[in-house]
C-alpha cells in the first residue's frame, strides 16, 4: 500500500503542480522582489502583504498565470518582461499604475483585467502582446503611455475614453479600429 500512495502523490504533484508558498517569494519592504518558485500558476499569497511588485520580479519566468492580491497598487517597471508563457493575470482593485514594459514581450497573455482603480498604464506595457485579443479601458484611466499597445497584432477589439490622455503610437500596429468613447 505504501509504494502505490507514493506513486500516486508523485503523480500528483507532477501534473497538478507545487503549491506556491511563502518561501517562493522574496519580499522586503513590503515590495514583492523576486519569485523563486517553480510552479507556473502563481497566487500571491495576500498575507505576504506586499503593496508592490518590483521591477523584474517575474522577469523571464515560465510562468503561464498570476493573480495578484488586494492591496498592490503597483506594478513596477518590467515586472513580467519576457514571461513568454504568461497567458492570464488578475490585476486587483487596489491597483494605481502599471509601470514601464510591465508585460513587454508576454506574447501568449491572452486575459487581462484593467480594475477601474487603474489611473496610468505607462509606456510600452503591453508592447508586443501578441495574443491579446480584447481590452476595455475604463474611464478611470487617466494616461496611456507610449506605446502601451503597440504590437499587440492579434487585438481585435479596443475601446478606451476620449477623455484618457494617449502617449506617442499608443497603438501603433494594432490590425483592429479603435472605439472612442465619450
């Protein structure tokens, strides 16, 4: 019986993955500074009470998801760059801005929410996000960065407030027409 149930708790966690823990997680000063665990659908775990993610945390990581807790207000500058498997995040809100290149070259991110907490998406955040298809802006949002959507060459339906103040080729390159709401 013994041999079977370590089978089986092998088998286990090989197709369903690790748990993230907190041990996964470098933080310091409240900033989520690095993740150094191996599963690839991440929940951060809200008692680590992090208000940010830092610049790079994620950087190149092979993780396919991530959903961020309540209380992050910010995403900082190239946080997930290069998460090439990213498919899907949750974005809290709680959340303020999303800095520089935060999801630069995160070709498969496919789902993402923008909370109506969000005021600034600053330059080139989703540059290069190929697989995003659909993004609603809210009215909240006060800045558009430069290049925020540029590349994002499989969107197919974008719609944002004339009220939101557009950095330079916000999006340059996207196949779709853009819906201007009032």
């Amino acid at each position: 019986m013994k041999p079977l149930f370590f089978c089986v708790f092998i088998l286990s966690a090989f197709f369903l993955g690790a748990q993230v823990t907190e041990a996964d997680f470098v933080v310091r000063n409240k900033v989520l500074v690095k993740y150094k665990g191996n599963d690839r659908n991440v929940v951060i775990p809200p008692k680590l009470g992090v208000n940010r993610i830092g610049e790079r945390a994620f950087a190149g990581s092979s993780i396919t998801a991530v959903v961020i807790p309540m209380g992050v207000g910010y995403v900082d500058e190239r946080a997930f760059m290069g998460c090439s498997f990213l498919k899907a995040v949750t974005l809290p809100n709680t959340l303020i801005t999303l800095g520089r290149r935060a999801f630069f070259n995160c070709y498969m991110l496919e789902n993402i929410n923008i909370p109506r907490s969000l005021v600034s998406i600053e330059d080139g955040v989703f540059y290069n996000c190929r697989s995003l298809k659909e993004m609603d802006i809210p009215d909240t949002l006060k800045r558009l960065g430069a290049r925020a959507f540029s590349g994002c060459l499989g969107m197919e339906k974008l719609s944002v407030s004339r009220r939101t103040e557009f950095g330079q080729h916000a999006f340059m390159g996207i196949p779709c027409s853009i819906s201007y709401r009032d």
